[in-house]
C-alpha cells in the first residue's frame, strides 16, 4: 500500500493551489479533462477529503503546498520637510 503521492498527483494538487481548474491542468499536462478528474477523484480518495479545499488544506498540512505571504502595498513615509 503506498504513502506518498505519486508526482502527477502532486503536479495537479500544485496546480490546484495555483488556482486551476481541471481543463487548464488538462491542457497543461496535455491530456483529456476526464482523466483530469478521475486522478483527482483518486487523490481525494487516497487523501480523504471530499474537497478542493480540504484538499489545499491538506496540502498545506503536510508540506506539499507551500502558503503565499499576501503582498503589502508599499509603505509611504512622510516627506522630510527642508
């Protein structure tokens, strides 16, 4: 019984965390939406979540994702007068 994810379980979880839907990853690996989808349905299977949230989260919570530091806008600082 294996432990780890395989690597195109991993590249989809990756680009799910990108914010892609099954059609881009499909387009992206270069294979059919529906086998898109079933590796998918099998990663939530393996994993045991009924999500792409939970599985993000899980990702996160096992190091497979890493989280995104949200950008700050730039800090203004006050003119020096004279």
């Amino acid at each position: 019984m294996r432990t780890e994810l395989t690597q195109r379980e991993r590249q989809i979880l990756e680009m799910m965390w990108e914010g892609k839907g099954s059609k881009e990853i499909a387009r992206v690996l270069e294979t059919s939406v529906k086998t898109i989808e079933t590796q998918r349905c099998r990663l939530y299977r393996f994993i045991g979540v009924g999500s792409v949230v939970e599985a993000l989260r899980w990702g996160l919570k096992k190091g497979y994702l890493k989280p995104v530091e949200p950008e700050r806008p730039p800090v203004s600082r006050p003119r020096r007068e004279g």
